[in-house]
C-alpha cells in the first residue's frame, strides 16, 4: 500500500496511511505502516490527536493530501502527488547541443504518471523534487 502525505492545521507535514471519518473535514494520516482496528481508538481531546497503541493519527487538511507515486527522485526524496519537480531535456539548436529545464507538477493522471516514471528513471538524468503546489519549496 502506497503512503499518503498532508499538511496538519497546525503547519506539520505527516506520511503514513489515510483515515476519512464522518463529519466535515475529517480526514487523518496514520503515521505507521502497520495495519489498525479503529476499535482499539482513543481519542485526546487535549492534544487534538488519535492515539492507536503507540501510532500517533493526525488530523490534515483534506486539499494537501497526495499519495505516493511509488518513485523518488534523483536524491532519494519520495514523490508524492501535488509534487513540484524539474529536470533536463537535451535538445539539439543550431547544431549545438543545449539543456532546457522543465518544471512540473505532479498529477493522478495516467499519461503524466507514465511521463514521470520514464524521467525519473534516468531517461533525462533523472527529476529533482523543488517543492509542493501547497507550500512552494518548503516539502523535500
């Protein structure tokens, strides 16, 4: 199961698995890999957080949630959806060989996934994750 990444309220990024409860903008990541029964939930009231064993459950903002594409960039950085990154396409001008930079954002598209995962993979040296549609430069 691919991660998920949001944004709590209070400006902390998180990365786990996605929780959705009733009510209006209740939407929580679980930072733990392992699997959780909601029947074994407290909830702090005072901390504002879900408490499952030792697993802390955070509540984000539902509009920068992004899952997981499955790939990282050329440093190692996970990419999530809602990525900014670039990287450099060789061209040939003139008879002179240059580099172009793009910069691109990350969708749940099929064609734009495909395009990612070729670029990612080294076929232009590879994609350099600069930021978040959320937050600009701040996520690495």
């Amino acid at each position: 199961m691919r991660a998920y990444r949001g944004k709590t309220k209070d400006g902390k990024w998180v990365k786990g698995s996605l929780l959705f409860f009733s009510g209006p903008s209740l939407t929580y990541i679980v930072e733990t890999q392992s699997c959780i029964s909601l029947r074994k939930c407290d909830y702090n009231y005072s901390q504002s957080e879900w408490h499952i064993g030792k697993e802390d459950v955070f509540e984000v903002i539902p509009a920068t949630v992004g899952q997981s594409t499955g790939l990282k960039d050329k440093n190692s950085v996970e990419i999530f959806i809602g990525d900014i990154y670039t990287y450099q396409q060789r061209l040939v001008e003139n008879g002179k060989q240059v580099y172009k930079e793009h910069k691109v954002v990350v969708k749940d598209e099929i064609p734009e996934l495909f395009y990612l995962k070729n670029r990612a993979e080294g076929c232009h040296g590879g994609v350099e994750i600069i930021g978040n549609v959320h937050v600009g430069s701040e996520v690495k």
